[in-house]
C-alpha cells in the first residue's frame, strides 16, 4: 500500500485525487492533506479517510476543527504546507495546489525522497532548475499528474529519449475557441469559466481560454524531458482525445488517447509503474466519437502561448515573473477589474519591463513572484 501526502485537497485536482482515495483503500492511504478555507469538504476527507495531519490556511481554522477531531494534528499556513509535504509516513507527495505556493513544501519532500505526483504547473515554470537539479541529486521521480504530460511520459515508456523527434501538446482551445480577438472584447467571466470538454477550477479554466495553460505546459514538458523548445509542437485538438503525442526520428508517432477524465492521469500517476481499474471511468469509443479534428495553432490569437515560449527560451527570472503576472492578472479579470483581452496585455507588459536573472536561486525566486504581483496590482487599480 502507498502513503499519500495530498497538497491542495479540497481544489479541482485535489478533490479528484479523493475520489481515487476513497474508492481504492486496498492501494492507498491518505495520511496528510493540505487544504485551503473550505472547511466543508476538509471535514468530509477527514471523516472519510482519517488521515494523521491536516493542514489548513487559516490558525483559526486549524484550532476550530482540532476540536472537532481531537485525534487528529492540525496545523496551519505555509509551514502546514512543508510539515504535509514531509510527512515521515507518505512515500509519495501529490501536488496539486495552485500557484507557485507549492514551491518550497515540494522542493523540502524531494529531499526527503519522496517521490512526487505534480499537477502543480507553476511548480516546474518558476523553479523547474531548481527541482529537477534536487531530484537528481536525491534519486527522486517526478511523475506528471496534467493530462498532456502524463501522456508524452506514457509515449515514452520503454524508448530512448534520443530517438525523440519532437513532442506535440494538443490543447482544446478553451471556451473561446471559436472567437475572434474582435469578439473577445466584452466576454464575461461567466462566458470564460465554461470550458466545453473539461471540469476545471476557475484560474486553469480562464489560462485555458487565453491558451496561457499551453503555454505552462510547454515549459513544464521543456522541464520535465529535457527537450529544447524548438521540438515541442502545440495543435488545436477540439475533442480533447488525444492528449498529447510523440514523435520519434523513424517517423513513429506514439500517442495516449481516453476520454477527457482527469482521473486517469492522477490515478496512473499514484500507482505507476503499476496500472489499477479506475472505478466509474467512461471508456473510450472511437466508433461512437466517429471524427477526430486538428487545426495548426495560431499565435496571433493565442498572444500568452507566444509569450510563454518567449520566456521559456529566454529562461531564469522572467519566467517567474510571467507565471505571477499571469496569476495576479487572471485573479483581476475574476473579480471584474480587467477586461479578458488586458490578461494577455498585463503580463506583456510585465515581461517587457522585466530586469531578467539567468540562473536565479530560491529567495531571488519568491523575491521577484512577490514583488511581480505587487506591480500587477498598481495596474489594475
């Protein structure tokens, strides 16, 4: 049985890892989770699955519900955060929070051997050096939890990375798809939180329609298979069938396709190098599907897909300041103080102004996402 350390529980992501948890016990235990204000579904996952440490936001919080489960060690913050991550009994971390918050508690479970289950992008975007650099050191795997990139490391189970022509991410196109720039204008925040083939949180689904998602995803697979940025391909794929592909130099592509479940990614991720049923998951009829359809990616109307290769080749701080600008901006449109179009204009602006640092360490890291957030909120007044 593995032990899982969950950050991010009650998120998208987080709570479909529960789903996982509670219908696989003879697989897994939960025995430490990190949660955000809901204290709804932390009492749910503690009554459920009765792990030995919670972390939550909150100090008033974590002192409410040591009440309510006496038995159970609560504790708080960004400190919660790391003392989740490090559990002495989980032998695996899956990260699954938003944000660069991630970083540190992440970097401290590597260390400690953990082997680590991310879905946290902005993890490997800001710090992807720093992490892969630590896992070498520490024969740590990193195993992807996103759709895309679970299936390029599904692609390449049992090839030799040198015989990889190119990687292709395939990407929906979002809730805006079928838009022009022109009619983007007076979008709602309503209009871009209805994503037509996925059930995301509200900031991936919002990255998904600027195709800033992508973007990550690029950097992160440019993070995780040391493969330069010239040889990973984006394509527009409506269906979200075909999650991502891998071309080899004999003209082979290898692909991983199923329907559109996240389950599946996070589920492979915790039992790899094993696969187990996935419990109420919907297979795949190709017959019934009948068309599958690709289109080239268009920068020009995707601009944060350009910006995030920018950064990627560029490398160091700005890549950091990209991934905060992206945040606080998506976080202005949400609460209605920017159009949808000014997201990508915000971060631009950022990165134009950005004083880079190739080979940034971890203070410089947090330094320059704190301070890029600051900037973005002066703009957005």
């Amino acid at each position: 049985m593995k032990k899982i350390s969950l950050l991010g529980a009650t998120g998208s992501i987080g709570w479909q890892t529960y789903d996982i948890l509670k219908e696989q016990r003879d697989a897994f235990q939960l025995v430490a989770f990190s949660s955000g204000k809901n204290l709804e579904k932390t009492r749910e996952m503690i009554e459920t699955l009765k792990p030995e440490l919670v972390s939550v936001q909150l100090e008033e919080d974590a002192l409410t519900l040591a009440k309510e489960f006496p038995n159970i060690q609560f504790t708080f913050g960004a400190k919660g955060l790391v003392e989740v991550a490090t559990h002495p009994d989980s032998t695996v971390l899956v990260n699954a929070v938003l944000g660069s918050v991630g970083l540190e508690s992440t970097l401290a479970a590597i260390r400690m051997g953990k082997t680590i289950a991310i879905a946290n992008k902005e993890t490997l975007v800001t710090a992807g050096h720093l992490v892969m650099a630590e896992a070498k050191k520490y024969k740590v795997a990193i195993l992807p939890v996103d759709s895309e990139h679970s299936a390029i490391f599904q692609s390449m189970n049992g090839e030799n990375p040198k015989n990889i022509e190119r990687l292709i991410i395939t990407a929906s196109g979002g809730s805006f798809r079928d838009k022009t720039r022109e009619q983007l204008k007076h979008v709602t925040v309503a209009d871009a939180l209805n994503h037509p083939n996925w059930s995301m949180g509200a900031k991936i689904t919002i990255d998904s329609a600027t195709m800033m998602n992508k973007g990550l995803e690029v950097i992160e697979a440019h993070v995780l298979f040391d493969m330069p940025y010239d040889k990973i391909d984006v394509l527009l794929h409506r269906e979200s069938i075909i999650h991502s592909l891998v071309e080899y130099h004999d003209t082979s592509v290898i692909a991983q396709l199923g329907t559109p479940d996240m389950r599946v990614p996070i589920q492979y991720a915790l039992s790899y190098p094993d696969r187990i049923p996935l419990q109420n998951g919907q297979r795949l009829n190709l017959a019934q599907i009948g068309q599958l359809h690709f289109q080239e990616m268009d920068f020009e109307r995707y601009p944060a897909l350009r910006l995030a290769y920018e950064a990627g080749r560029m490398g160091g701080t700005i890549l950091t300041a990209m991934n905060a600008a992206n945040e606080a901006a998506v976080a202005a449109f949400l609460q209605g103080k920017i159009t949808f179009l000014e997201i990508d204009e915000t971060i631009e602006r950022v990165m134009q102004a950005h004083q880079n640092i190739a080979v940034p360490d971890l203070q410089t890291i947090l330094h320059v996402d704190s301070e890029t957030r600051k900037i973005v909120l002066d703009m957005v007044k």
